[in-house]
C-alpha cells in the first residue's frame, strides 16, 4: 500500500511541532506568533489585490 504525503506531511509536522514547543515552549509561541502574522498579512494582501481586480 502506497503511503499519501498529503496525510503524512501534516501529520509530521504537527509531531514535530508538538515536541519542539514540550522543549522549548518560548520559542514555540514565537513561531506560532509569527506564523499568525504572516497569514494576517497574507490575507491582508490577497484582500486588497481581490479588491484592486474588482475596480
């Protein structure tokens, strides 16, 4: 049986995600921290270029 990378990949990541923030639970919330503002900003752009299209 032939493993899917689209279920395994996010799954990965979350473990690793997980143990790094039990190690190190700081630097954790800096990722998550930046990880939201970037997707607040993209957001941000993809709203004012939707808008800009529509004009």
């Amino acid at each position: 049986m032939l493993v899917r990378p689209r279920k395994v990949l996010p799954t990965v990541i979350t473990i690793c995600l997980a143990l790094y923030a039990l190690k190190d639970p700081e630097g954790a919330a800096t990722v998550v921290k930046a990880a939201a503002h970037l997707l607040v900003s993209a957001t941000e752009s993809v709203t004012r270029f939707i808008q800009t299209v529509s004009n």
